[in-house]
C-alpha cells in the first residue's frame, strides 16, 4: 500500500505536544492503532502522528477511504470540523481553525456564480451520498456536515468561545509575532494577556517572549496600566470640568440675587420720591 504524505497537509493543524506524542506513542505500543488512518486516493488526510508511530516500531494500522472529497478545501473543512470537535484543542487554535473555516467560505462566496453553483451542487450530492468501502473491506467515515460561518457569533458557537474571545484571537492573528504565538500556544500566557501584549511593537513582543512567562505578564499589565491612565484622566478633567460648571451655576446665580435686590431697593426709592413730589405738589397748592 502506497501513502503519500502531504506536508501542506500535515502542518495544517498544529503538531502535538511533546508530551502528547509520547503519550500517544505509549497507547499505540500497549494497545495497537486502533483508530483508522483516512485516506484521499493515496494521499493521508487524518493520522499523521498514529502513521509516523506505526511506522517507526512496524506495527500494523487500518486505513479507510474517503472519496466524498472533490478538492483540497473540502480536504482542510473536513480537517476543521474534525478537529474543532476534539477536546484536546486549546481555546486559540479553536478559533483560529474556525477563523479558518470563515476564509474558506468567504473565498468560495467570491468565485464565479456558476462555479459557485456547481460547488453546491458538489456539496448536495457529497452529503446524499452513499458511504464508500473502507479500503481492504472496512466501512468508510462519514462526511462531517459543515456548516457556514457568516458571523462572529457563528465562528465563536463552532470553535465554542465567547464573541469577546474571537475578537481576541483576531487582533492576535493580525498584530501577534510568531514569538508571542509560540508562548500562547504552549501555555506561557492567557489568551487576554496575549491580545495585550500584541499592541507592542514586534521587538518588544519578542523580547517578552524571550524572557519568559512573568515578563509576558509585567508587559500585558503595562499595556493595560497605559491604557488605564488616559481614562483616569479623561475622568479627572470631566469631573473638573463638572466642578467649573457647578461653580458657574453658583456664580450665576448669586449674581441674579443681588440684581434682584438692587431692583427691589430702586422700586423702594423711586416710590418714596413720588410720595415727597406728591406731598410737595398738596403743599403749593393749599398755598396758593
């Protein structure tokens, strides 16, 4: 049996851990392969690291074909929906396979109209499909369903994470060095402190990286302290600006009470002034 192995294939989903893979190797060893390998044609889709296990201490291992595959994304989709429902898979790399996913669709969703027809039309006749042999007698895997994510809620209930987590995961997508990746991968950082740490510049990045777990998190608090501050001070000048508006107000009106005052004693003179003119005017005439 001939099995080529694609490295494209391979890297497409990120390599056990060390630890992982000694722990696999000591099941196969005690117990045998007993998952079967998946096979395109001749190309290995699914069982890379249980392949490499078998074939190093010559034990023996199934294989099952998949023919419900029309092209290399179908291929990566069912590769995805494989691994998103595995628990072993760290909240980051769920994301990022369902982020994944997204690109597919979106990049089917950009073709042609007729090639995008005859691709549903593919996936219809993919599903309705009957189950193939396995290869050497066995029964075939059944093709996982896939469904599109149009949405971040869509992406974040597939890779099952909060809408907050997927924006995280994008920001470290885009901003992260392949250092801050590394130590987000092996457990060094959260997820959160990775997105903050992600603001900085790559070399301050790396150099975090590089010093390790308590140097990743004094950089995610300066990140966040440096974010706290201009909020702090914002705060502190509204609230002055609050303070200049109340003194204002107090100003104001203290100043219409003492005009209401002077209004009131210049009402006062004025009406003792008519009754001395009245007085005076009574006077000259009884004179007279």
């Amino acid at each position: 049996m001939n099995i080529i192995v694609n490295e494209e294939l391979k890297a497409y989903i990120d390599p056990l851990t060390p630890d992982e893979y000694a722990a696999l190797e000591r099941s196969i060893l005690t117990e045998g392969c007993r998952d079967a390998l998946v096979l395109w044609g001749e190309v290995l889709i699914d069982g890379h690291n249980r392949y490499a296990i078998c074939q190093a201490h010559g034990l023996p291992f199934q294989t099952m074909q998949n023919t419900h595959f029309k092209s290399m994304e179908d291929v990566h989709l069912w590769m995805i929906d494989q691994h998103l429902g595995r628990r072993s898979v760290s909240d980051f790399q769920r994301g990022v396979l369902a982020l994944r996913k997204r690109e597919i669709f979106a990049a089917r969703r950009a073709r042609p109209q007729a090639e995008a027809d005859e691709q549903a039309a593919s996936d219809v006749s993919n599903s309705a499909a009957e189950t193939p042999p396995w290869e050497d007698g066995a029964a075939a895997s059944e093709v996982v369903a896939t469904v599109p994510l149009n949405s971040r809620e869509d992406i974040a209930k597939a890779a099952r994470l909060s809408s907050s987590q997927v924006v995280l995961i994008e920001k470290i997508q885009k901003q992260a060095a392949p250092e801050l990746v590394a130590a987000l991968k092996s457990g060094a950082i959260s997820l959160n402190a990775a997105a903050a740490v992600a603001s900085l510049p790559a070399q301050e990045q790396v150099a975090a990286a590089e010093g390790g777990a308590d140097e990743l998190k004094q950089a995610a608090k300066r990140v966040r302290d440096a974010k706290r501050k201009p909020r702090a001070a914002a705060s502190e000048m509204s609230e002055q600006e609050e303070g200049g508006a109340v003194a204002s107000d107090a100003s104001s009106a203290d100043e219409v009470k003492a005009l209401r005052s002077r209004i009131a004693q210049l009402e006062k003179e004025n009406e003792a002034l008519r009754k001395q003119v009245l007085n005076l005017l009574e006077k000259s005439s009884r004179a007279a």
